[in-house]
C-alpha cells in the first residue's frame, strides 16, 4: 500500500490539469503544502480534520472502525473544501480514491465502502435530468456513488451503486466472500463525466474494473468524499452495532495536488528546455495570467536630498511609511510569484474547518502566514502596489524594489486584451480556500463556473495603481493601459446599466482623470457616481453598511468634486463627512467597520479615506477639518500600527490546533512578527490592537495593510503645501520637505520650528485644542507680530534659512467618552492620548505614551529625506 505522506487535504486544488493530462499520478512537490495524498489513521495532526457524522471512530491495531446502528449510515469524511457547512473538492480528470477494507473477525453483517456524491450547481442544472440522477436539495444536479462490500448474515456481495441502484455482478464470485478487499473509485479518461469501479484482493493483483458509468454531464465537485458504515437491509436491521474496518486510504490525481506549478519533480517541467523554463519564471511560471507578458515599465526611483539631523522623538510619518513598505514588501510569497499574504493567522479562539476561509496551514500553530482567494485583491485592490511610489517618494526608502516590481508587472499581466481585470485562479491552489470573494454577489461569476474573472470590487483599484505609477513614470504604454481599461468599464456600463460597479470603480476612474485628463474617465465617473448617490447616500448625506466601502465612493466625489470645481457636489460630501464623523469619535479617531456596529470594531480600513475626504473639504474652503485629520493620525492611526510584534508570538502559542510542524524553509512560517512590522490592525479596539472575536483569523488581514500606508501618505501629503508662493502649515507634525523642515515638539510641550529652506511667506494652523491668543513667535530667535486669518497664524514672509519658532501652552484633560456598548476614560495632552482606562488585555494601546507628560522633550538623530516635489 502506497504510503506518501503528505498534510491531509481538506481542500481542493486547482491546477494546470490540462496540462499534467496523461502524465501519470504524482505526489512530488518541493514546496511542501498543507496536504496529504494518503491516511494510514495513525497520524495524530490529521484526526484533527476528520469530519465524522453519525459513527463511532476507534483505531484498533492500525487500522480505523466505524461502529453505528444497523440502520444508520455513518460516515468518516476525508476531503472537502468546506464552504461554511458543505465539504467539497473540485474534480479534475483523472483522480483516484481508493481504500484496504477489512471485516472485523467474527462480525457475520456488515456493509462498507467508499461513497461520493458529485454535482454542480443550480444554474447549470437545465436539461441534464436523466433517470435517477437527481436535483440537490438547493436545486443543482448531483448523483451519489457507492462502492462496497456487503455481508447480512453470511450472505455476501461486492457492488457498485448509483444512487442507490446496485451492481453487483461484475466482480466474480471469488470477491464476494473476501475478508479483506481493495476498493477503487476513479475518474478516467478527460469528458469529467466517466467514472469506474474496481476491486482486488492483494496490492499486487491486478484491478478488476465495473464498466465505465457516463454521467449525464460533466460534474464539478464531490461532496463528500468519504468511507462509510452503511446501513443493513430486510431483517439484518435489528438494532444491533455494526462495525466495519479500513487499513488506510489513498488519493490520486491533479484534484488533490497542491502544487504551484514551479516543483522540481514537474513532468511538464522536465519537458521544457532551459530558455523555456527562465521565460516561464519570469512571467509567473505559477499562474495563468490572461497576459504572460507585458511592456516593461520600471519603477520611478525616489528623487530627494538626505541629511542627519536632530529632531524631537515625537511622531514621524516618514518612519511610519518606511514600516509600511517593510510590511508590504515583507508579506509576500517569492514562491508563489510574489503574491501577498492575505492573513496572519494568530487567534487562540482558532478557526474551525467550517470557516468561511478556512486554511489547512493554519494548523501549522502560529503565527502563519496564510493564502486565499484574497491574496492579489490584497495587494492590488487594498492598495499595496498603488502605494508602494507614493511611500517611495516621501521616503526615499528603495527596500525590496524587486517585489513592487514584480507585483506590478503581475498587475498588468493580469489586464486583458479587452481592457478588463482578469484574476487568475488556476495555479493558485489556495484560490479554493474561499471567502465571498469567489461566489461573487456583484458579478454573479464564481469558481464553479468561471475561473478567472473574480473581484470586480477591486477592480477599480487596477486603473488607480496604473495612475500612480503613471505619474511617477510618465510612462506613455500605462497611459494607453488607462485608457483601454476606462474604454472596458464604459462598455461595461453602457451593456449593463443596473449592474453595481463594486466598491472602487468611481475612485480608480478619479484617479484615472487626475493622472492624465483623459476626459471619457471623468464623464464615467460623473455618470456612476451620480448612481451611487441616488442607490446608496440619502440627500443629507447619510448612508449605512460597510463604512470603508461606502466612504471609498466619498472619497471618489470629493476628489472629482475639487478637480471640476463642482460646489454642489463638495457640498454634498461635506454632509456626508459630518454624518460619517458622528458615526465614530473624531477625538481619537475611532471609528467602526460597519454604521450602527456593536460592539464596534476599528478596523483600519474604515478610518483611511476619512484623512483626504477632510483635507479635500478642507483646501477647498468646505470647512475646516484640520483637528480631525490630526487627532486621528496621532491617536487611532498610528496605534494600529503594528511597531513590535514579540506579543503576537506569544498570543500564537495558546491556538487550540494540531501544531502541524513545518518543513524546512517554509516561507508561512519564517520570520513573521518581523515581517509584519508596519501592518495595520484589523479587529481593533478603544483600548486594544486585536479584539478576540471567533471571526477573527489574527490581528491583522492585508487589506488594512494597504490601506493604512495610504493613509499615511495621505496625511504627511497634507502636512504642508505651497499656494500662491505662501507656504501653509496645516498639521504640526514633524516633516522635512524642499521648502522647510517642521519640528514638532508636541505633546511633550506646545512648540514647532519652522526651518525655511526657501524665503516664502509662512502661515501655520493652531490647532483647535491650544489658545490662540497665547501663542508667540520668534523668527532666527528675535520676537514677531503675527497676523490672523481663522485659525491660521502669519509672521509674514520668513527668509530661507531662518528657523521661525511658534510656542503656546500645552493642557492635560481627562474625559470620558463612549463607542456604543463600550465606554473609556482617556486623558489628552494636546489632542494626543497619553492613558486609557480600562486598558487592554491582548496588546492595550497607548500603553507607551507617559513619557510625553514629563513636559522633557526627548531628541533623536535621524536621517531625513527632502522629496524633489515640485520637480514631479
């Protein structure tokens, strides 16, 4: 008995089975994933993924017994991609299932075997009723099939049955009375519709096979694939316990394969000469992009001026972003074609196999990097490779460039020809480990249908990554790319008018417009926006469900609204904003993933549009938004982001699992705390970075990742600009730029050096919290006069290379305030919050901040970066 072992496979895989046809069964797979092709029900990790309904399970002697009634049937199910409640696996031809069954000595009655139920869907159901191959109770087409042995009372026979109609004299007699019998199930030859059973009584013989049963249409899935104890017939039904035996179990076949299509053992890959196999690895020998190759678009280097400087240790958005690129670029699969990793998983609530995305590595313990569906929808459609030249930019940092820009080039391979994002899910085995992101809601496409166009929710994320990458290249074949994909989504609309266009499209579309003028870009986003506010906000702003989706699309109108200088639309928005604002607590940032939520939970996401959505309403005298922009990035904002990462290695070592040990090298598991440092909260509290909810698969998922570092930008952006040859200080924080390096001593005490770097008119925003009156300037150390409009405080034109230096007190306030059910008591220095109470309990927030009340500034040395902004 073939004995390899590899981790139980409680999903299906999907792979290049066109082309490993006929190439014979294989096992070999240097990448080593979570799957087994065989059970001998001695190894401790895979009884753990059993699902066992209606039976007793013993293993006796090596091998395993089902014991239930005599009119029961009970089952040991052993492969299935478990969509919450419904175990299946996605077949692909050729495949195997076979089993050593053996009777228990003495035990005069029993009926076992192998039994598989096959199906597809409901909307695939029409015209293939045929005889007893019946309808699913949800309306889709399905037929079961047995393959046993059964003995009532001394009288024995081996069958096959078709949903319920038996077979059985096809064997010979000679099997009919063994006490020992391999069983065989296969799918043979390549219509996915033939199927055939065989039986032998040595490992050596040969097979003795049933004649072939074509069904009725090619199927899709089994569920479930699994040995059974079945129920008797007649007067054998007498209530008495059955038991029946199986050695082990074996799987064959692409279906149960997990490879990425780059392993050394490959027969398709031994078959390829050299110059075949480096353009394959070049193009993502793992996966089937619609495009394998593309016009090479190199990354834009960063341009800007370093130097040392001494500067007060208070909140530096630029380090921030530098550990935003170090997450970004760190989290990903060099593997797997460089795809990010959509989840860390380390929860000691655990997740079952009934999990929405369950993923068989996350019992490999903890913390683990995992893989879904979601893992090109985190790195493009939350925004990692969109932000990846912004981050660049403000920084200066040049870190792993070859991952931005092999997760780009993997971006536009996945564009096609039509215009339209294509993401592929062959060559993805863990593309099966579902969320809703397969079974799509928006487009209708899902995995059993169609196995490429998914996700057009991010799509829009495609055409706001090509106008980034645009205005930093300048690069012509990104512009046409633009415009073909703009071309794809108004043919799209036009064709299906009432269709929703998911949560980016307006924004890309924006985007898109802002990049090049591309005036078709604009009317579309004008068109659908126009939608989206009739379907989704009430006429004074208001609007519910999914915050970071909904405020995505304000976003979209607040930016289109500024470039077209559209009033009524940014009057619109500004309503908006004010319900959105009240619907969180503006004075730390807090903010719930859904309207109404309870108990609330801030994940990152829904915070990150809020920052440009004020400054936008802000800059266009919509009203002044300043003090929520800067009591959100020193308070929630950058709490949830993840700076140490010892805790999230201890919070692993309580997961309730397997502890499935990993083979040497395993990327999951290398290194991840470190990996993860600049990640973003995903389940965070008022006063906690990772609330314990059973949903939770660990403190971070990648799309607040992306999201946050955007944010990040968003703001440090905002920090300052230059109109109208005035330079405007909007938010002291610290940042260094061509026009002037801002010091910010806040919240140590109330005070910012301004050190010009250009001889500009200065005018610097007081923030809400401090009195105006009290605030005084010197300019190169002598007193000045300041001149007011609102909240913005000049000492008139300020000589390059002066350092003008505002200071004004500085108060403690404690307060209570409430989050729905939740309430918490916070004192602020400033607008920054220096202690929360009730703290946390798995990694409290704030918990690092009493230094800052000490009124004694701390100094560090660092290198800053000046961006060449104005050169762009």
């Amino acid at each position: 008995m073939h004995k390899n072992v590899f981790r139980f496979c409680i999903v299906s895989v999907v792979l290049f089975h066109q082309m490993l046809l006929g190439t014979g069964f294989t096992h070999a797979d240097s990448r080593q994933w979570s799957y087994y092709g065989s059970d001998d029900f001695e190894n401790d990790t895979l009884r753990a993924l059993w699902h066992v309904p209606d039976t007793e399970v013993r293993l006796v002697a090596g091998k395993i017994h089902l014991t239930n009634p005599s009119d029961v049937q009970g089952l040991l199910v052993l492969k299935g991609l478990y969509q919450v409640s419904e175990p299946r696996i996605y077949l692909y031809w050729p495949w195997a299932m076979e089993t050593e069954m053996c009777a228990p000595a003495g035990v005069e009655s029993f009926n076992g075997g192998i039994t598989l139920k096959f199906g597809v869907d409901a909307r695939e159901r029409e015209g293939v009723f045929q005889g007893n191959q019946s309808t699913t109770a949800s309306g889709g087409w399905s037929f079961r099939l047995d393959a046993g042995q059964e003995v009532i009372r001394g009288k024995a026979s081996v069958y096959y049955a078709v949903d319920g109609d038996k077979t059985s004299d096809w064997a010979g007699p000679r099997f009919h009375q063994a006490d020992r019998l391999f069983l065989r199930v296969e799918g043979v030859g390549d219509d996915r519709r033939t199927v055939r059973v065989g039986v032998k009584l040595r490992d050596t013989d040969d097979w003795s096979w049933s004649p072939p049963v074509v069904l009725a249409r090619p199927v899709k899935y089994a569920e479930p694939m699994a040995l059974y104890n079945g129920p008797l017939r007649g007067d054998a039904v007498d209530g008495d316990r059955l038991t029946v035996a199986f050695e082990s179990v074996r799987f064959e076949g692409n279906s149960f394969d997990p490879g990425v299509f780059h392993r050394d053992g490959s027969p398709y890959l031994r078959s390829l000469t050299d110059t075949q196999k480096q353009q394959l690895r070049g193009a993502g020998r793992s996966v089937q992009y619609v495009r394998q190759n593309v016009p090479e678009v190199a990354e834009s280097l960063p341009r800007g001026q370093r130097y040392q400087a001494q500067v007060p240790d208070t909140l530096d958005l630029a380090a921030r972003m530098e550990l935003s690129i170090n997450a970004i670029t760190e989290c990903v699969d060099r593997d797997a074609d460089f795809e990010a990793y959509s989840h860390v998983f380390a929860n000691p609530r655990g997740w079952t196999r009934a999990s929405v995305q369950y993923n068989p590595d996350m019992e490999r313990g903890g913390p683990v990097f995992l893989h879904d569906i979601h893992g090109y929808n985190t790195s493009i459609g939350e925004p990692w490779v969109e932000s990846l030249p912004l981050l660049r930019s403000a920084t200066g940092n040049k870190r792993n460039l070859d991952v931005s820009q092999h997760m780009f080039d993997n971006l536009r391979r996945m564009i096609g020809d039509d215009g339209l994002p294509y993401v592929p899910l062959e060559g993805r085995p863990w593309a099966c480990f579902t969320g809703w992101w397969v079974h799509d809601p928006l487009t209708g496409h899902s995995l059993d249908t169609d196995l490429s166009m998914t996700g057009q929710g991010g799509w829009g994320r495609y055409l706001s990554t090509l106008a980034v990458w645009y205005m930093a290249t300048a690069n012509p074949f990104l512009e046409r790319e633009i415009q073909l994909m703009v071309g794809a989504f108004d043919r799209l609309h036009s064709e299906h008018p009432q269709r929703p266009h998911g949560m980016s499209r307006e924004y890309g579309l924006v985007q898109a417009y802002r990049a090049t003028g591309y005036e078709p870009a604009r009317k579309l986003a004008t068109r659908l926006l126009a939608k989206t506010r009739a379907r989704q906000f009430q006429s004074n702003g208001s609007f519910s469900g999914h915050f970071h989706g909904t405020t995505m699309k304000l976003l979209a109108m607040a930016e289109l609204g500024a470039l077209t200088n559209d009033q009524e639309l940014l009057d619109f928005v500004r309503r908006s904003y004010e319900f959105a604002r009240a619907k969180g607590v503006p004075r730390i940032g807090f903010y719930p993933e859904g309207i109404d939520q309870n108990p609330p939970v801030c994940e990152s996401c829904s915070f990150t549009h809020l920052p440009k959505i004020a400054s936008v309403l802000s800059l266009a005298g919509k009203g002044d938004y300043w003090d929520d922009i800067d009591s959100l990035v020193r308070n929630q904002m950058v709490e949830n982001q993840l700076t140490e990462c010892q805790w999230i290695d201890e919070l692993s070592q309580s997961i309730p699992c397997q502890r499935l040990p990993s083979p040497p090298g395993y990327d999951g598991t290398r290194d991840v705390g470190r990996r993860l440092l600049g990640g973003f909260a995903s389940y965070a509290s008022f006063n906690d970075y990772f609330q314990l909810m059973i949903h939770a698969p660990g403190p971070i998922v990648g799309c607040c990742t992306g999201n946050g570092a955007r944010a990040l930008y968003d703001v440090w952006e905002n920090i300052l600009h230059v109109n109208n040859e005035r330079l405007y200080v909007n938010l002291l924080l610290n940042r260094a730029s061509e026009w002037a390096d801002i010091d910010s001593y806040i919240p140590y005490e109330g005070r910012v050096d301004v050190l010009m770097k250009a001889s500009l008119p200065l005018y610097i925003r007081i923030p809400g919290w401090a009195d105006e009156e009290q605030v005084s300037c010197t300019v190169g150390g002598e007193p000045q006069s300041l001149e007011k409009w609102g909240r913005y405080a000049s000492p008139g034109l300020v000589d390059g290379g002066k350092t003008a230096t505002f200071r004004f007190p500085i108060e403690e306030q404690t307060v209570r305030l409430t989050f729905g059910p939740v309430e918490g008591k916070f004192t602020f220095r400033g607008s920054t919050v220096v202690e929360v109470s009730p703290p946390g309990t798995t990694r409290p927030l704030y918990q690092d901040r009493q230094h800052y009340r000490s009124g004694k500034v701390r100094f560090k040395m660092v290198e800053r970066f000046a961006p060449d902004i104005s050169k762009d």
